[in-house]
C-alpha cells in the first residue's frame, strides 16, 4: 500500500468521524454539502 492510499483513507475515514460526530448538530443542508465534498475529493 502506497502511503498516499494510506493517507487518502486515513483522512476519509477522520472526515467521515468527524461528520457523524457533528451529524447531529448539522442542518439538514450538510447532506449536499457533504456529497459535494466527497464528489470534490
């Protein structure tokens, strides 16, 4: 495994905590938001 794969999943799976931790904080928008990101990615 190449350590930009390590990196890239690693930063995935934070961004995917982090989401879920603030999920239920986040207004109904971060959805879109949140699938523009990762589309962006």
């Amino acid at each position: 495994m190449h350590a930009y794969s390590f990196t890239h999943i690693t930063h995935g799976v934070l961004f995917f905590w982090g989401l879920s931790a603030l999920w239920r904080r986040a207004p109904v928008g971060t959805r879109l938001v949140a699938a523009t990101l990762i589309e962006a990615t």
